[in-house]
C-alpha cells in the first residue's frame, strides 16, 4: 500500500472526525442520564446511542468499511445472535413476573 502524505492526512482526518463524533455522543449519553425519562426510555435510548458509537469504532477504526463480504457476514452474525441473547433475556424476565425495575 501506497502511503503519501495526502493519503495519511485523509486518514487523519477521518480518525479525527470520528473521535469529534464519538466525543459528542458521550456528551449526549450523560446529557440523557440527567433526564427524568422512564427507566425503559433512558436504556433505549442509551443503547442506541452505544449502538451508533460501537457502529463508528467497528466501521472506522477497525477497518470493517473497508473489508470484504465474509467479514460483513461474521458481523450480521453476530448481531443476530446478540438479538437472540436479548429475546431470551427479556423472555427469562417476563417469565419470573418481573415487570417493575427497582
């Protein structure tokens, strides 16, 4: 690969910008904990928040906007899995009766 001092200061500035991005949303993730929102709106919206954060970090600083079809695979993979972790955690929940959050 080609390294010129052109192609490093796009890299550069990309890494930049996503740290500026990255440094907004944790503004605004503590901004949201300040807010008197229902237990269950604040974790979604948190958990959006996370998921476009870690979305940036995996696509940027780990290359994987830039990767091949298999890589893409392992992700959806895995998010699909996560989600199945997730249906099964809030299936075992109603399950015991719990609807309060204490």
């Amino acid at each position: 690969m080609n390294a010129t001092a052109q192609n490093i200061g796009d890299h550069t500035r990309t890494y930049l910008m996503v740290f500026g991005v990255l440094a907004v949303l944790t503004v605004v993730t503590v901004a949201v904990g300040y807010l008197s929102l229902p237990i269950g709106l604040g974790i979604t919206i948190a958990l959006i928040i996370a998921t476009v954060k870690g979305s940036l970090v995996a696509a940027v600083f780990m290359h994987l906007a830039s990767e091949v079809k298999p890589i893409y695979w392992l992700l959806l993979m895995t998010l699909f899995f996560l989600l199945v972790m997730f249906v099964l955690f809030i299936g075992a929940f109603l399950d015991q009766g719990g609807t309060h959050v204490s």
